[in-house]
C-alpha cells in the first residue's frame, strides 16, 4: 500500500494496521507536497518550517534530511512492536 506521510501526517495507525495483516507500506511525500503551494492543504510548507529548520541547523544537517530521518525512525518503531 502507499501512503502519502511526512512529519505532519506520519500514519501510524494506518502503518499498524497494514503491519498486522502483512500489509507492504511504501510512504510518499516525504518532504511535503512543496509544489502544490496553493493547495491550503499543504500548509506549511515542511522545508520552510521554522522548527525543522532549527533542529536541521541544531544537528548540521539539511532540513531534508531531518525530514527523511524522523520517517525513518517513526517506521523502525513500529517495525520493533511487530507481533
């Protein structure tokens, strides 16, 4: 299954429930939909948020980069809690 997930809509109930059934999940929009500016859907923009930017300048890294990481961690939780 794909799902569109990112920092603001990360998923996991959904994740949860394809993992029970033995259900893949590929996330997209890991970064926002940032071309879709006009859409008030996509408000904020994730690569202009202020407080990713922080902790990306915190840690040295890129905002993208916090961004893919924070998945990245999110989803390796959930893989653990696996039955």
């Amino acid at each position: 299954m794909q799902v569109e997930a990112h920092v603001y809509l990360n998923q996991k109930p959904m994740i949860q429930l394809c993992q029970q059934y033995g259900i893949v999940v590929t996330a997209y929009s890991p970064l926002g939909r940032p071309s879709l500016v006009d859409d008030p859907v996509n408000e904020p923009i994730l690569l202009d948020d202020p407080q990713i930017r922080e902790v990306a300048a915190k840690y040295g890294r890129t905002v993208a980069q916090i961004l893919l990481r924070y998945l990245v961690c999110i989803y390796a939780s959930l893989e653990k809690r696996k039955p």
